[in-house]
C-alpha cells in the first residue's frame, strides 16, 4: 500500500472528505505531521484495508509547520506552507472533515462537532497545537517584515 500511495500522489491522487463510518479500527484525531505519519506507516506496514482507519481533521489546508522558522528568518509567505489537506492524506484513510469534540475512552467512542458519534478500537490523538497569531495585535500584519 505504501509504493502504491506515493504513485498515488505523484499522479494528483486526492483524499476526498466523506461522511463517518459507524465505526473504525484506528481513529487519528488529527491532520498534522504527526497524523498523517501515522497513518501512512499503519497503511504501509500493517497492511490496513481501505476504509478501517479515520482521519478526524476539519481544516482543508495542511500546513508544514517546520517551515515555519523560514516565514519569521526569510520572510516567506505563511501561505506558502500549506497544501490543500486531501494531497498530503494517504490514499486508504477516511478523512471526516469535522472538529472532535469529546472523547469517552471507556466506550471507545468520540463524538464529532456535528454531535455524531464514531466507535474505534484504538484511538491516537495527535490534535497538535491551535495557532491564534490575532491574539497578538499587529503581528499577522508583521509577519516577514522587520525579522519578525
């Protein structure tokens, strides 16, 4: 599965958000770096088939967040750090394009945003960190300028 989703993407394959299954094996709660590792490694070492493991991410843009450092240290462009969220997602997952909003581990379930309920059997939560560069007067209007 692992060569099978590179050629996927090198030939413009997409992940498409769908709707929840009732249940999944794995849930990732989580689009990021860490999220999608995991789901590529699963994929290509355990051999998952299509559709056993969820993606719960409600952003449509992936951002490389190491890059980063060379937004403030060149001024690259924030934007140009992100990549719409279904070409960095590995061809096999469901990508449940709402927010977590509880866990209840001792049901193995979580319930998303919308007040939908989704089952797992294993649950990895690499939620991340939540960016809120408002929160700082001016500093979106700096970014990249005056070594900021």
């Amino acid at each position: 599965m692992g060569r099978l989703a590179c050629i996927s993407r090198i030939f413009g394959g997409v992940v498409s958000p769908t709707r929840p299954q009732q249940k999944y094996r794995v849930a990732i709660v989580g689009g990021g770096a860490a999220g999608v590792s995991v789901a590529s490694q699963l994929l290509r070492k355990l051999g998952f088939p299509e559709g056993q493991i969820a993606i719960i991410e409600p952003r449509d843009t992936h951002f490389y967040q190491p890059k980063w450092t060379m937004v403030g240290g060149l001024g690259l462009d924030v934007e140009s750090t992100g990549r719409p969220m279904g070409q960095v997602l590995p061809p096999g997952v469901h990508w449940v394009q709402e927010a977590c909003q509880t866990f209840d581990p001792e049901r193995n379930t979580i319930t998303l945003s919308g007040g939908e309920q989704l089952e797992y059997e294993v649950l990895i939560v690499a939620a991340g960190l939540q960016q809120n560069f408002d929160k700082i007067k001016g500093l979106r209007e700096t970014m990249g300028k005056h070594g900021v």
